[in-house]
C-alpha cells in the first residue's frame, strides 16, 4: 500500500490555458510580424499583456500549485535538483520542481520586457507602439531593438530550454510532465495531500479586471 498511486488534480484549468495561450500568441506574434500584419500583432501584444497581469496576480491569489511562494524555492535548491538530474526516481512533485519554477520566472520577466518594450517600439515609422510618442526618437529606437533581441534571442532560447527540458525528464527520468499541463491530473502517492484549487469565477474576476486594465490604459494614454 505505501507504494499505492492516485490521480490527483495539480493544475487548475486558469494556469492550463495561460500556458498553451502564451505558445499560441507567441506564434500569433512571429508570424504577423513577419507578414507585416502589425495590427494583429499589437493585438497579441495587448492579449499577452492581459494575460500577464492575470497571471501576476493568480500567482498570489490563485491555486496552490500558481501561487509564486509555492514554487520559487532557493537557487540553492533549484541547483541540488539540477544534480539530482541524472537519478531515475519517480515523479512526486506538486507543481513545478526547484529548478523549473526559475524557468517559469525567467520566462515570464522575458514576456514582460517584450511586451513594455513594443509599448514603445517603432519599425522605420511603417508601424509604432501605442505610447510611441511618449519617448523619444533615440529611446525608441533602443527599446525597438531591446524587442528584437529579447524575442529573437532570449525568448526563444528560453523556450527551446524549455522544451528540451521536458523532452529531458522523459527521456532520463520517465517523467510526463506534458500530460498534467493537458489534464491537470497526475499520479501521485496515495498519502500525499492535494493541492487546493482556487475557485474558477474568482479567475474569471481576474482575468476581467486585467483586461480591464489594459483596455484603460491603452484608452487613456
């Protein structure tokens, strides 16, 4: 019995589809700028942006398993779990482990630096941020470039670590760590308590006042 293994629900549906959101408007946002369908691409930027803010404040707000205490341990713990790597062992974390809830902050400050900095962008004058005219000509042009390079190069290297990083612990340590961010679900000890999920209305009441949010300050500025 004390080897005995039951589903158990680690993921809310809110943390679920933020995150396959994110891998579509990311690939929404690459293809409309290369298309020059830049207006779509400000609307990426604005869904991004909401989505964001949402998950700033599901992170002290929401289900156990989102909330940024539960999972930012110590880099410290973040490099003991790194060593630990290589130890086929089974799969009895609740969330994100110590190294992957770095990644996840990592990736987050990314997606906000993008977004704050094509706020402010500009492309040669063909397409610009809409707080554009709030700085000048010579910053506009860095935080443009600060754009560039934080998708092309950090963002994307951040996700190609990601995925490998998943690719990793199911070719080394026979971890799925895809289907519980599909399902929500994964088995874990019979002994060991769930985590408690936030309500799905009070992530609805986020979401709303996140979009709100944007929508007031794109309006007023």
């Amino acid at each position: 019995m004390s080897g005995m293994r039951l589903s158990m629900r680690v993921w809310d549906l809110p943390i679920r589809l933020f995150h396959w959101a994110i891998v579509v408007l990311l690939v929404i946002s690459y293809l409309t700028e290369r298309t020059g369908r830049m207006q779509w691409h400000f609307y990426s930027g604005y869904t991004l942006l909401t989505l964001l803010i949402f998950r700033l404040i599901w992170g002290f707000v929401g289900s156990d398993t989102a909330r940024f205490r539960h999972f930012l341990k110590s880099p410290a713990a973040a490099l003991r779990h790194l060593a630990q790597f290589h130890r086929r062992e089974p799969d009895n974390e609740i969330g994100h482990n110590a190294a992957g809830g770095w990644m996840v902050l990592v990736i987050l400050l990314l997606l906000a630096v993008q977004v704050v900095t094509g706020l402010f962008a500009r492309d040669d004058d063909v397409s610009e941020g809409p707080f554009r005219n709030y700085v000048s000509d010579a910053l506009s042009d860095r935080l443009s470039y600060i754009h560039y390079l934080n998708f092309n190069y950090l963002i994307l290297t951040a996700v190609a670590l990601h995925v490998l990083a998943v690719l990793g612990y199911a070719v080394v340590k026979r971890h799925n760590l895809l289907r519980p961010m599909i399902t929500g679900k994964k088995r874990m000890p019979a002994a060991m308590r769930a985590p408690r999920m936030a309500s799905p209305v009070l992530a609805l009441l986020v979401l709303a006042c996140a979009a709100g949010a944007v929508t007031l300050l794109l309006r007023t500025f």
